[in-house]
C-alpha cells in the first residue's frame, strides 16, 4: 500500500510515460521523466513502512482517486459529445463570412459606380453655407470653373445659390460624378425654382491674351456680376477686358522658402466680417485665390475653399453648371471640327487629340499659349497683341465721314 505522496508520484509518472509516447519522446522529456521515476522510487521505498500501517487511509484515498476517475470520465464524454457541435459552430461562421464576402462582391457589381462613390465619400456639404446663414448672410454664391486645362475652347465659370430649403440629392464635386448624372443633375439644379445662377465663359483668344489663371478669375467674376445681384456701377457683365492693359503670366513661385499655394493664400487673407446693410452676399471660390476685381460689396465677404467643389454644396452645384455648360460648347464644336473629336475627350491633352494636332494642325479654337500649340505656331503674346491692336486701328479707320455738301 502506498501513501497519498507515493500515489501522486507514480500518478505523474504514468502521465508523463503517456505523454511521451502521443508527442514523441525527447531527451528532455526522458530526463525529465527518469527523474520522475527516481523521486518516486525513492518515495516508495520511504514510505512503505508507514503505508502498513495506513490502510484505512489508503482505502479512502483510492475511493477518491476512483471518484475523479468517473468525473474525468464523464467530462471526456460530455466534450466527446459536445465537440461535433462545437465543430458545426466554427463552420457554420465560416460559411457566414464567406456568405458575408460573397453579398459584398455582390453589391459591388450591381451598384453603379456614381452611387458607391457618394455613399464611400460624405461628398459637399451645407455646413459652411448654414454658418453664414447663421451669420446674417441671405445669399451664399458658390462659384466653380471647367476647362482650365485643356488646349482648346473656352474657360467657363459658373456662379450658384441654393436657398435654404432646396434639396437636391447628387450634387457633389462635378469630377465624382459621371456624365449621365451632371446631366440630370444639371437639369434639377438649373430647373428647381429659387435657385440662382449663371455662368460666364471665356474664349481662347482672351486666354492667349492673359494667360489661363486672370482668363479663369476675369470669367468667375463675369458669373458672379450675372447673377444680378449688385448694382449696374459694380458689375462688368462678362465683358472682355480692354487691349490696352494686358496682364502678364507669372511664374507659379511662391515667396523663398514659402511653397505657391501657401504664398497665393497670403496674397488673398480673408476677412470674415458681420454683413453691412446694404449687402447680404457672401462669397465662396472654389480654390485658393479670389479674383481682384470683385465688387465693392463682397469686399470682406468673400472666400478661396481650396477643394471646395467637394465640401460645399453650393460650390458643387456652380462646378456641374460649369462642366455641363462647357462640355456642350465642345459638342458643339465637335460639329465643326469633327477631324478632332472633341465630343470625346472635350479638348483636354489625350494621345488621340495630340496625334490629331499633328496631323491636321490646330484650328481656330485651340490656345496658342499652351503646348504643344505654341511650338506649333510659333505664338508669342507681344505678337498677339500688336495684331489684335493693329486690326483695332483698322476697324477705327474705315469709319468715315460724309463729304460737306456745298
């Protein structure tokens, strides 16, 4: 008979003998189970006198040891039992990620593209336009461009109010949006009643005359005075600016160790003051400058939003004017030009349009000033100039008066 000491040791040395065979034998489990069987040897031969004379002690010991025995037993049935289950489980949440993943790719196909674009992004906003609200503001005129970039036709600006309670659902930045929808959109925007807006364009002679950038503020200052918003005294009405003072391009640089977004920020600081009494406008320009001639009273109420045709909505709406009113001048063009196929990439500098540049060479309606155009011509604008002041002089001249009657 053993004691409780000597049981536990030849317990954890049938264990260990056990779990050497399931895993393989190693050399530190052989030494750690030859030690094992040292200690309870040991512990066998110390304590046999004192098991004589323990057997009622040992009797309840084996008792208890059989009693975990049945427990042990019963726990291994019940996880024997449990574990298909438990098995089920796992795959059953497998199949359901799976599923999950499969309705995913599922949805990604069937929604159109514009509709996962607006629901991926918050898109424009009114939060700036109910701020000024708040302020005292009555109309909040967003303003937005198209067609800065491409080598021919026009820059067109557009100018927008949306009152408080119009919604119209779509609007964001004209890029985001693809050309079925800026046409529906276009459509809701201009036909919703209350709105306000106008756009003004600008041709490619008077870009070639000023260069892009004062082409886009002089068209963005002709949309805002078409609104009809402040008196005839401040409004120039899109008019083409005068030959006689000819603006040059600058160099986009900024102030040394300043980059050019940073210094054309600081060239336009802006003001936000209460509105006067004898205006309530307020003024949001997608980008980073402001035209210099705007009138008298958005003077202090007026602001560049750099990216702003996609967080404010107004700014949204005046960039889909502006995209819509522009893409269907080219269309227009495209009738008249057809060898260029401007009703596709809309002028902008693609290969097919620069393969047909060098095959037809350019037309009436393509920019002198940009590449590859200029080389191609062979522009400068001090030449422009003089020829368009020389025709002035000729169309001055022709005027004559009748002769005295005598």
């Amino acid at each position: 008979m053993l004691t409780a000491r000597a049981a536990h040791a030849f317990r954890q040395l049938k264990a260990m003998s056990k779990r050497c065979e399931q895993l393989g034998t190693t050399r530190r489990s052989q030494r750690f189970a030859a030690a094992t069987a040292t200690e309870s040897h040991g512990l066998v031969s110390s304590e046999e006198t004192a098991v004589k004379d323990a057997p009622t002690a040992l009797e309840k010991k084996k008792k208890a040891s059989g009693a975990r025995k049945r427990a042990a037993v019963t726990l291994l049935a019940d996880a024997t039992t449990a574990l298909p289950t438990a098995g089920g489980l796992v795959v059953a949440a497998v199949e359901t990620k799976e599923a999950e993943h499969a309705v995913a790719k599922l949805e990604m196909a069937v929604v159109p593209a514009a509709k996962r674009q607006t629901s991926a992004k918050n898109g424009a906003t009114r939060e700036r336009e109910q701020q000024l609200w708040a302020k005292g503001y009555t109309h909040v005129i967003g303003v937005d461009e198209a067609g800065r970039g491409p080598l021919a036709g026009p820059v067109v600006a557009a100018a927008c109010v949306l009152p408080p309670g119009v919604d119209i659902p779509g609007i964001n930045d004209s890029k985001q949006v693809d050309e079925a929808a800026r046409e529906r959109l276009y459509k809701a925007i201009t036909g919703t009643p209350g709105v306000m807006w106008a756009v003004c364009e600008v041709d490619n002679v008077v870009i070639d005359r000023l260069n892009i950038l004062q082409a886009t503020m002089h068209a963005m200052r002709g949309a805002v005075d078409k609104l009809g918003l402040y008196p005839a005294s401040e409004s120039q009405q899109c008019a083409a600016p005068p030959l006689a003072a000819p603006q040059t391009q600058r160099k986009a640089r900024g102030r040394k160790g300043k980059a050019p977004v940073q210094a054309a920020q600081e060239e336009t600081p802006v003001e936000v003051h209460p509105p006067p009494s004898k205006s309530c406008n307020y003024l949001l320009v997608d980008g980073n400058r402001l035209p210099k001639d705007l009138p008298l009273s958005l003077h202090g109420h007026a602001e560049a939003v750099v990216k702003g045709d996609a967080q404010v909505l107004c700014i949204a709406a005046a960039s889909i004017i502006a995209k819509v009113t522009r893409d269907r001048i080219m269309l227009a063009y495209h009738d008249m030009f057809p060898e260029f196929n401007f009703k596709q990439h809309k002028a902008y500098g693609v290969p097919e349009h620069l393969e047909a540049l060098r095959r037809h060479q350019p037309c009436i309606i393509h920019r002198r000033s940009f590449e590859p155009v200029k080389s191609m011509t062979g522009w400068t604008r001090a030449a422009q100039l003089a020829e368009e002041a020389a025709a002035s002089v000729a169309a001055t001249s022709t005027v004559t008066t009748p002769p005295e009657v005598t």
